[in-house]
C-alpha cells in the first residue's frame, strides 16, 4: 500500500462548512495526487504536486485548494462544501517501478475518505 | 476525456482466461499503456503496463497490437477475487501521472 493513509475515512457535515482531508505517505514520494470519483464514473483528478509547495490544478479543481508544507503530507482543502463534492475522495503517490532498470511509474492509491455534504 | 474505449462489462466463468479489450487509436508514441482495477469502493490497484512489447507478471498478462491502436489484458485464470471494474488508462510516465480515468470495464467472475 505504499504507506498512504487518508483521514478522516468518513466524514458527514453540513454546505457551506470548511473541510479538510489528509493523506498522508510514508515513503518520500515526490508526486501525491487528489481524486475524487462518483457513483458510475471513474476518478478525477482534482490537485497534485509535485514537491514541498509545488501545486498545480487538475480535472475539476474549482472548490478545492490544496497544500503541501511537508513532503509526507498533502491536504485538500474545501473552503465551502457544496451538495455537489459530496463523493469519494482518494490520495495516490507515484512510485517507481523497477528501479535500476528503466523507470516507470506505478499509482498507489489511499483507501479513500467518503465525503457527504448535507 | 479518456484517450481509451472499452466495453462497459464482460462476464468471464471462474477458472476460465479473461480477456478485456481496450482501444486506444490516438496514442502516441511516447505514451504508455496501464491497467488497474478497482474492486468494490477500494482505491484502484496497479495491474500491468507496457509500450510496445507484450508483457506478463504475477498478476495478468498484456498483449499490445503492433500498431499501438489496442490492447487486451489476460487473467489466464480467473477467480472469484478477480470481480472489480478495469480500466485501461494511456500516459506519458514522465514527470506528473495524471490520470484520466474512463468508466473501465467491470469484468464479473462467475462460479
């Protein structure tokens, strides 16, 4: 699993409230992502970064902001949580694979934190 | 957009190979072709992946056509476990992977 955990795994609130969802990696990786994904769909991809503080906006990142003040943590924020981003929330890092030969790069994803916005 | 077509499900008896196809006509060179799977609400899980030459591991196996426009995954033997939604996702590995996920085959293992 990469040493990824996601917290809270559940969390009910209410529009209009802040929220905060942690991931958190064990291993160093450079790159961690933020999916989401909704019933029937595949995920997308709403923020990543690729090191401390370096950010950038993916798929559908409008109601998020992100940040990353550590290399093992990577934060998504919603400012104000609409009925729209209730969903499925997953972390991922990427994670080289056969190193020593020519690299390429596997996704590991979190367990995923089940938002619902009442 | 996904850069890649596949049949929405496919039913496969236990013991059985699996095969799952996916179209990918406007890959380009540089872009690696990747399989996961999702089973249940779980994250998705790292199968195989390739850029030109067939592959295999301890998992599955990944034939691609000579002229990159598809590819099918093989579970040579299928088992219940093997029930998950597949999908077949097409990038460049360097730098950031962003992944454009389609809706994925969800492949049922049946006893």
């Amino acid at each position: 699993d990469a040493g990824i955990t996601q917290s809270p795994r559940h969390k009910v609130t209410e529009t209009g409230t802040p929220v905060t969802l942690r991931c958190h990696q064990t291993e160093n990786h450079r790159y961690m992502y933020w999916y989401r994904q909704d019933p029937g769909h595949g995920l997308r991809l709403i923020h990543y970064s690729y090191g401390v503080k370096d950010t950038d906006k993916g798929e559908v990142s409008d109601g998020y902001s992100v940040s990353r003040s550590k290399t093992e943590d990577f934060l998504l924020t919603l400012e104000s949580a609409t009925s729209s981003q209730t969903s499925v929330y997953f972390c991922a890092i990427s994670a080289p694979l056969n190193p020593g030969q020519v690299i390429t790069y596997e996704q590991y994803f979190g367990p995923g934190t089940r938002l619902t916005v009442t | 957009d996904a850069k890649t077509t596949q049949p929405p499900s496919m039913d496969c008896a236990e013991g059985r190979a699996a095969n799952l196809p996916c179209n990918h006509s406007t890959i380009s060179g540089n872009e690696y072709v990747y399989w996961y799977r999702q089973i249940h609400s779980q994250g998705p899980q790292y199968i195989i992946h390739g850029l030109k030459n067939n592959e295999t591991n301890e998992m599955a196996s990944l034939i691609i056509t000579e002229d990159r426009k598809s590819s099918t995954l093989i579970l040579p033997h299928a088992t219940l476990r093997d029930t998950a939604v597949y999908y077949c996702i097409v990038y460049i590995i360097q730098g950031a992977q962003k992944l454009v996920f389609g809706q994925g085959t969800r492949l049922t293992i049946n006893p």
